[in-house]
C-alpha cells in the first residue's frame, strides 16, 4: 500500500477521468451492446440470428463439408488474433524487464507528459493486464468453436426434427458462446490501444477512449455492415408461400 501510493498522488485529475470512462465505460458498453433484454437491433442480435439459421440448416445437410470448412476458417481467425496476442504480451514483458531503459526512452520524446517509473510500470501492467484478458478470452472462444463442430459432427443422421433442433440448438448457442467471447477479445485490443495514449498524455487517454467507445457504438448499430445484416434478419423467409 506504501508503494502505491505516491503513484496514487502523482495522477492527475485527467488520470482519474480516463481512467473512469475506461472502468466504467468497458461493461456498461459490453451489457449494453450484448443485452437481449433490450428491443434494440444491433450487429450481436443479427449474428445470433444467423448462426441459429444456420446451425439449424447445418444439421440437416449431408455431407456438412461446407459448414465445417467454414468453422475451421472462423477458428484459424481466432487462432490468429491468439498468437499474436501471445507475441504482444511477451513484447510487454520484455518492456517490463527493461523498465529504466525504455522509461527514458519514452519519455525522451518532447510531446510526450513525463511521469515517473513506478507510474510507467503501472500503466505497462494495466496495458499487460488488458492484452491477458484477451488471450484467454480468444483461447476460450477456440475452444468454444471446437465445441460446435464437435456437436454438429455428432448429429445423428435422422428425420426427427425435435433431434436435429436439439442438437442444432446446442451449436447454435455454442457458436454465438464463441462468437460473444471473440467479440469480447477484440473490444478488449480497442481499449488497450486507448491505454497507449496514456503514455502521452492523460488528456489524450480520454480522447482515445471516447473515441474507441464512438467506434464500437457506430460500427455495432449504424454501420453499414449492420444495415446489411439487420436487412436481412427482419426480411420474410424466401422459403415460406407468398400467398394463395
């Protein structure tokens, strides 16, 4: 606690605020954007409906070797993004090893606020902390998606639908389980590159965070990529009658 606390004393008021919309902002947002208690179309809701469509139809094909092809390309992409995860965080400890080093480094730039070791090291472990959470957030969602094929490739081959709408259920909800936490993993890199702004200046840890919580609200409920998606999630099924 001794040693916290002239780290404590040297944050400014500046320090505090962005340090609050980033505490609070983050799960608000997350409740916010992931809610299904709330009647509001987003980029989650018209996913959720897809992968159910599409785990539904993905039971009573045979052979399923477009849904599976499709399954591992989604998991390589998580896969990706873990990797590279892995690659940061040993870069961040590297950092952190050469702590005296890369402090005079970074604060011998002239734009750049100049604070303390300790203060630098405690934003590294927080940037450190940030990039953790989204390693095991994406290996999470890899495994989740080893899940669903694993449900899916169990299907039995029958014509019972309240079966195959079980099981298609059962990948259904594991795929947006998978989904959910890979979204999770990617808010998660948007927040860790608002933090790097804190090494700059504390005015432009706030910017950036407002910014990143702009970003994710644009991109989940005005983007045209969502316009697409909900187009399609409230349009009529192709298959049902027209009319008499």
């Amino acid at each position: 606690m001794n040693a916290a606390l002239p780290i404590i004393q040297e944050l400014s008021i500046y320090d505090y605020i962005g340090l609050g919309m980033l505490i609070l902002g983050w799960p608000i947002y997350d409740h916010f954007a992931d809610s299904r208690r709330l009647d509001i179309p987003d980029f989650t809701r018209a996913a959720v409906k897809f992968r159910h469509e599409w785990m539904h139809r993905a039971v009573r094909r045979d052979p399923r070797i477009a849904d599976t092809h499709i399954i591992a390309i989604l998991t390589r992409n998580v896969g990706f993004f873990a990797s590279t995860t892995v690659l940061i965080l040993a870069g961040m400890v590297t950092l952190l090893g050469a702590g005296e080093r890369a402090h005079s480094v970074t604060y011998s730039l002239p734009f750049v606020t100049q604070t303390s070791l300790a203060l630098w090291q405690a934003k590294m472990l927080i940037v450190t902390a940030l990039f953790a959470y989204a390693f095991f957030t994406l290996t999470w969602s890899l495994r989740q998606w080893n899940y669903c094929a694993i449900v899916l490739a169990a299907t039995p081959f029958t014509d019972d639908d309240a079966v195959l709408d079980d099981y298609g259920g059962r990948a259904a909800r594991l795929a947006n389980l998978a989904g959910g936490h890979f979204n999770k993993a990617l808010r998660a890199y948007y927040y860790a590159l608002a933090l790097i702004a804190w090494f700059v200046d504390p005015a432009l840890f706030i910017s950036a965070t407002a910014l990143v919580l702009w970003v994710q609200f644009r991109r989940d409920f005005r983007s045209n990529t969502f316009k697409v998606l909900d187009a399609a999630r409230t349009a009529p099924d192709a298959r049902e009658p027209k009319g008499p």
